[in-house]
C-alpha cells in the first residue's frame, strides 16, 4: 500500500508535463474557456493540499521561512494599484517555484523515494525527446493548430497558427523542438538538468544521454544552454588548472560580448537588465505594473524598461528590499545543499540565467529542479532526524 501511494504522487508531474498540449487541445474545442489555463497551476495546489500531513514535517526554519516570503508577497499584491488580472499573473510567476519546491517536499520521505523521483525524471526526459522528435519529423504543428491557445495566453500567432518561438530565427528559419511543453525554452531547461543528473549520478547510459543532448540541441534554447554550460564549468572547475579556467572564463566574456552585438533577441535580454537595475527603487513600482506579465495584460508602464528577465522583473516590482528577500529562501537552499554539488550549482546556475531570461524561472522551466531541491532537503532534514533519534 505505502508503494502504491509513493507511485501514484506521480500523477502530479505526468499532468503538468502533458498538460500544455492537453489544454491546447482543449482550447481548439473551447476557444473561450480560458480558464482551463489555470489547470497547470490548480494542479500544483491539489497535490500540495492532498500530501499536506507530509509537507507539514518539513525543517522548521524553512517551513517559516516560506510562511515570510508568502507573507510578504501578499502585501505586496494587496497594495499594488494594477489590474486583479496582472497582478495575479506576476505573483503567480514569482510564487511558483517555492510552490514546486514546497510539492517536492512530498517526494523526500526516503532515500530511496529521492532516488526513484530522480530515475523517474530521467526517463519522463527521454519520454519528452522521443514525443518531441516524433512530433519534430512529421511537422505536427502544420496540422494542429495553436492558434487559440496562444491567444489565450496573449502570445503571437504565426500565420501557421503556433508562436513565433516555435521558429529560430536563423537563416529562413529553423524549426525548434518544443514536445508536450509548447515551449522550446522550457523544455531546454528540463533537458539540461536531466543531463547533469543523469550523467553525474549514472542514472542514464551513454545513449540516452546523447539523445538528450541531440533533442536539446534541437530546441535552440540559449536559456538551457547557459544553465547547462555554467553548471558543467563550475562542476568541473576544481580538476582545471586555474590558469585554463582564467582563460576559458575570458574566452567565454569575449564570446558572450560577440554575440551581444550580432542577436538582437541577446541584446533585448541585457537591456531589460540594465534597465531594472538603472531604475531600481527600494520597495519597486508594484506587483503586475512591470514585466512581460504586466505587458501582456497591457499595464505595463512604459518608463520602466525592464524586458525579458525574470530576476530584473523581480527588481522593479519589489524593489531592491523585495529581490533580497525574495531570493532569501534560495540563498537557504544553496547553503543547505553544500552536500549535493551538482544540484547546488544547477540551482546556482538557473538563477544567474534569471537575470538575462524570464522563461528561466517558468513553471515548466523550474519543475525538475525545485522539486529535486524539495525532495533532497527534505530526504536529509528526515535522515537527520533520524540519527538523532537513534542517538
């Protein structure tokens, strides 16, 4: 019975790594049912709400910690003069991934129960490649259209009927690969962590690792890349001679400043950086007032040029004040996970990609490794508690 129980919390993952298409499918028999929109994220608040006498055991300093931040980001959305729409969008994004941390926590009974979540991944990856390179072959999206799905989200619509995103803007285009997550960014990002989890703790051959890379190749996604490449340059950063790593991290500046002036979608990036930063403010201009949430529910205010980053989003919403505390719950995290490096520096890595992508820190984006994260701390706050008890 307890095994039954340990697999059937999978459901909550499988839903949300199909959901996008399943809702998309949907939105083409009901295109006015927006609502259905909300099923990824109902979805999360069940499971949390069904392993609740599980997730309550958690650490205790953590467990006030998110009490805080929660705490804190409601203020902010009481006070907050823009639409009930927008601002709920923007929490809803900030918010996000201490919910998927707070669901992983379910998952970290046991040792064994974290090892089973992270061979589960593994192979849900592999699941991901194969369908997004049936669906990559056979040009699916030239048959099933899209459209009412990204108008739902406010997203653009190619003539086609699927975003712009699904196209590479290189040459006449590229198709990129995008799976059950209708997001090429995205599903970069769950390929990158399934790379450095299933290669640094044997949890996939070398076959399956290539594949992934391929597919994730594929996806064109410069978000996962980067989380990928710094996650492997930290990793193995302590077998390089430092005069080598002096060298290769000037090689990587003098690359990134290359492609800074030849992308202009690089550059968009950067400016909306530079842009929060050069108009922060200590408490910010409020909650669904700046950011790609705010513009797509037209409130954005337009002196405030903040762009495609999540974390310069985070700036100018809540303020310098705001971002520290907001980051306060992970700076936690990556100190309690001085035992687990390679989870350490995916996390590390992800946040820094943060600050040039606002897709970085999506739910999708962020699924596999906050509920690792979740699972880990809580397998050894539970194991801690453990050999004190036998003590």
């Amino acid at each position: 019975m307890k095994s039954f129980n340990n697999i059937k919390k999978y459901w909550v993952i499988s839903w949300l790594l199909v959901s996008s298409f399943v809702i998309a499918f949907l939105l083409n028999l009901f295109p006015s049912s927006e609502w259905l929109l909300g099923l990824k994220d109902f979805a999360i608040v069940i499971f949390i709400l069904l392993n609740v006498s599980v997730i309550w055991k958690i650490d205790n300093t953590l467990k006030y910690l998110l009490f805080f931040e929660f705490a804190i980001l409601v203020i902010y959305f009481l006070v907050s003069p823009a639409s009930m729409a927008g601002k709920a969008a923007s929490l809803r994004q900030i918010i996000m991934p201490l919910l998927v941390f707070i669901a992983g926590t379910a998952f970290g009974a046991t040792v064994e129960e974290l090892d089973k979540l992270k061979k589960w991944i593994c192979y849900a990856t592999v699941f991901l490649g194969v369908i997004g390179t049936v669906i990559y072959v056979i040009h699916f999206w030239d048959y099933f259209s899209l459209k009412a799905y990204n108008e739902a989200k406010n997203i653009g619509t190619s003539p086609q009927g699927y975003s712009y995103m699904f196209i590479e803007p290189l040459g006449k285009g590229i198709p990129r690969m995008v799976s059950t997550i209708l997001d090429p960014i995205n599903l970069s990002h769950l390929f990158a962590f399934t790379l450095v989890i299933g290669y640094t703790e044997k949890k996939l051959g070398y076959f399956a690792l290539t594949f992934i890379q391929v597919c994730m190749i594929a996806t064109f996604g410069k978000g996962g890349f980067l989380e990928l490449f710094l996650t492997l340059l930290l990793l193995f950063s302590s077998h390089i001679p430092w005069r080598i790593m002096i060298v290769l991290w000037l090689v990587c500046i003098r690359l990134f400043l290359f492609v800074l002036e030849h992308h202009q979608g690089v550059l968009i990036h950067m400016q909306g950086i530079f842009g929060a930063i050069k108009t922060a403010s200590p408490f910010g201009y409020g909650l669904g007032l700046v950011g790609n949430q705010a513009a797509m529910y037209g409130h954005a205010l337009s002196n405030i040029p903040v762009g495609d980053t999540f974390i310069g989003g985070i700036i100018a919403q809540l303020g310098v004040v705001g971002f520290l505390l907001w980051i306060t719950p992970f700076a936690y995290f990556i100190f309690k996970l001085k035992f687990d490096r390679p989870l350490k520096l995916l996390l590390i890595s992800q946040l820094a990609t943060a600050v040039v992508s606002d897709n970085s820190f999506n739910l999708l984006s962020i699924l596999f490794l906050m509920l690792t994260v979740g699972a880990t701390l809580n397998t050894r706050f539970n194991e801690s508690k453990k050999i004190v008890g036998n003590n």
